[in-house]
C-alpha cells in the first residue's frame, strides 16, 4: 500500500454535504485563477455529463489573494448541486494548482480508478467523460489525452485554428508516442501513485511545460499513451492570443520548454547538454528552410515564423531565457 505524505499549503474551503468519498469513480480536477464567469461556465458543462460513472469534482483556486472562483463556484458545491470539493492551493503556480488537486484526489477519493484535467477556459462536450473513460479501458492506455478546439472571441479569427499553437497533435484515436498537455487529459490511479507528488516540477509553474516534461517522464517509465479525438474540450481564446507578440512569445517559450524537458530527459548521460544544444543550434540553422517550405504549404507567414521562434527559444534556454508567461497573467 502506497502511503503518501500529508498535503501542505492547501486548503480544503468547503465540499457537497452529502459527497460518498468512497463510491467515486472518477475525479476531474479543475484549477482556477481569476476567471470566475468562465468557471462557471466550465462547472455547467461538467454538470450536463451523459454518463452513468459516480464522478467528483475537485476545484483547486490558486488566487489566494482574490478567491474570485473560489466565491463563485463554493455555493454549487455547499448546496449540494455539484458533487465534490474546492481547495485552496495557496502557493501560487500552474504546477503547484496541478499537484494539490491529483494529490487531494488520492488521499479523498480512495476507491477512484480514473482522474481528468479540464481548465476554467474550457467548455466540455456532454459525452467528454464518458468518452475519455470509455477510450482509456478500450485502448488499456494508462494516459489519455483529447483536443482542446479553439473556439475564438472574435469569429473572424477561427482561420487561426490551423495554427500549430492552436492545433491539436493528432487527428485520429489510438496509441501514441508523445503527449504534451494537460488541458484535455485523462491519468489512471496506478499513474499518479507512481510518480508519487509533487507530479509537476515547480520550475515550470509560470512557464508552463510542467506537464509537458510530466507527460515525457512518464512515457520513459513505460505508461501507455494514448489520444482521442472524439473527446472534445472547447477552449476560449481570447483576442490577445492571436496578437503577432503573443504568438511570437509563445513558440519562443515552447522551445525553451522543449529544451529543458531535453535536458530532463537525458540528465546523466555522457555529454547530455551539450547533446541537446547542438540539436538546437541545428534546428536553427535549418529553421529558416523549414519555414520557407511551410510557407508554400499552408500560405501562412505566422506559421512559417513559428517554426523559428521554437527553434530560437531551444536554443536561448541554454543562455538562461525563460519566457514565464503566466508570470503576468493580464498579458495572457
């Protein structure tokens, strides 16, 4: 029996009356910073599941200052309308929000084989549970990730959807080699158990990748991945995201994150880092042809840039440039 060690800096600010920690199924985390209208959103999505499995949600606030979702989704759950719990986890981070809700699922939710992510900027398909639950039994993957479709504030942007850093990474269901989000996720018990907490490097709180490097971890360990491409999440993005700065920003940052995960990956090995920089320097070099031949193909300068920018930001990680833009969420 796998004995964890107690939770510090969460707190557990209230949960359903009459919630049977024992018969649940299924958890699904959901952190929160500062966005209560769309948490509310997302919980009503949750709430209009098609599905017969015994599910609890599990929010996790992360602004310990404010606890703007904290107010706005407490009442459905105290009244007995949404069954589960909400935590405050007060070290601030994407990671550190991550680790409080997986760790509080396991020491909670004793008899829980199977838990999901979904983010307060997301709407979740009615058959979103069920399908993720379904697909992970089927295919017997230990990890499931799904499509995070944009859906855009202005309809006009929706040719952005193509964009790579819209874009999901597989269009069909089955096994996979690789998954890089946890904004559409589904881990068994047996995952979380053995990678043990924290599950998320605090170093990527504000960055981002923390589950990115996750996600590479476990695959290294021999957990089984998998993609399904029928369970749909619908992600708002907001204007600001399609600005040439934050695009620009963001394959900057992607690329110091696949840096770092690199260097992770190969820690101890004969010559790692200077491995994984010579590898960068080499995407670089190349990124130019690689962007021209993506321009003919798609027509897009954005996307043509893109494939410099990740190329530039793998290769800045290793002077020490670390684009952390959760740092300044109102930039986000």
């Amino acid at each position: 029996m796998t004995v964890l060690p107690p939770l510090k800096s969460v707190t557990i600010a209230g949960q359903s009356p009459s919630l049977a920690n024992d018969v649940v199924d299924v958890v699904v985390t959901l952190p929160t910073f500062r966005r209560p209208q769309q948490l509310l959103a997302t919980l009503d999505s949750l709430a209009r599941q098609q599905t017969a499995r015994r599910f609890a949600i599990i929010v996790m606030e992360n602004d310990d200052e404010g606890r703007e979702g904290l107010n706005a989704a407490l009442p459905l759950f105290e009244s007995g309308k949404m069954a589960g719990m909400v935590i405050i986890a007060h070290e601030r981070g994407n990671c550190s929000a991550y680790n409080a809700g997986w760790h509080t699922a396991l020491l909670h939710f004793p008899n829980f084989t199977q838990l999901l992510v979904i983010d307060d900027d997301e709407l979740a398909d009615p058959l979103w549970l069920e399908t993720m639950c379904s697909t992970q039994l089927r295919l017997d993957a230990d990890i499931v990730g799904g499509p995070q479709l944009p859906v855009f504030a202005n309809p006009s942007h929706q040719t952005w959807a193509k964009h790579p850093v819209f874009a999901p990474p597989y269009s069909s269901t089955g096994p996979v080699r690789a998954l890089f989000s946890s904004g559409n996720l589904l881990l068994t018990r047996n995952v979380l158990l053995a990678m043990g907490p924290p599950f998320l490097d605090l170093r990527f709180n504000f960055m981002g990748g923390g589950d990115s490097d996750f996600l590479s971890r476990a695959a290294r360990r021999g957990f089984r991945l998998a993609w399904c491409a029928e369970a749909k999440l619908f992600e708002n993005v907001p204007a600001r995201r399609v600005e040439a700065d934050w695009i620009r920003a963001r394959g900057l940052r992607n690329g110091v994150i696949s840096t770092l995960v690199a260097k992770k990956q190969y820690s101890g090995a004969p010559l790692a880092n200077t491995r994984v920089f010579l590898k960068s320097l080499t995407l670089l070099i190349f990124s130019p042809l690689r962007a021209l031949l993506r321009l003919i193909w798609t027509g897009s300068p954005s996307v043509a840039a893109y494939t410099i920018h990740v190329a530039l930001g793998r290769v800045l990680a290793d002077f020490g440039y670390a684009n952390e833009q959760y740092r300044q969420p109102e930039k986000n």
